[in-house]
C-alpha cells in the first residue's frame, strides 16, 4: 500500500478538532511523485517527500514550505503506515512547535460542496 493521496488529519497532540480545522478540514496529502501538500490550522503549506520503507511498512520524510497565519514558516515531519490502515506521524516547524497527528484517508464529505461555502466557512482575508 501508498501513502499517496489525501489523509484527514483527525488528531494532533497539541491542539483540539475545532482548532486544526480552522480554515477547513485539515489534510495531509502525498503525490506520487515527491511532492505533497498539507494544511490545519491556519497553516498552509509545501512538501518535498521521501518516500521510504521502514519494517515493512510505507513511510515518508518531508519538509515543507508555507505559510502560518500569513506568516512565512518552515519545518519538517514525517509518516507512516499503520497496519489498521490509518497514517501516524509528527511535524515539526523550525524555531517553533511540533505536534504528532493521526489521520485517515480522505472522505468525499470531509469536501466542500462548492468553492462558495468553502469561502464562506474561512472567511475573507
């Protein structure tokens, strides 16, 4: 099995559910190629991905490039496979806060119905 694709990012250690999904429902997502993207919080962002194998089990490097708040920000994370099927990692910005996540692959609910309400559910900046 891939890590490609879109994962719901369902916990992380530091912050509740309402909060990672402040401008939508957070996801992480892994190309089949080296990139990816991932977004919680008010966080947005990049990833060059290694994808790899650790015991057996799909696993993946990354850094990322984006934005927090607006802000710049930068880090790091990683991945992995479980074996009930769903994905555990830890993401890391640098000079700041690191947080574990847990999620599961991506649900067609989990999407906006149109970019209208996606709109109206993060506001305008």
């Amino acid at each position: 099995m891939s890590l490609a694709g879109k994962w719901r990012i369902t916990q992380m250690d530091l912050w509740d559910q309402e909060a990672i999904d402040l401008v939508g429902p957070a996801f992480i997502e892994f190309g089949k190629d080296r990139s990816g993207t991932v977004r919680f919080i008010a966080v947005d962002g990049w990833m060059d991905c290694r994808h790899k194998e650790r015991n057996g089990r799909p696993y993946v490097e990354f850094t990322w490039d984006g934005n927090d708040d607006c802000d710049p920000a930068t880090g790091r994370g990683w991945a992995k496979l479980g074996k009930d099927g769903s994905l555990s990692g830890h993401i890391y910005f640098h000079h700041g806060d690191e947080s574990s996540f847990r999620a599961i692959p991506f649900d067609e609910q989990d999407k906006p119905s149109s970019g209208a309400s996606a709109k109206a559910k993060r506001g305008t900046r």
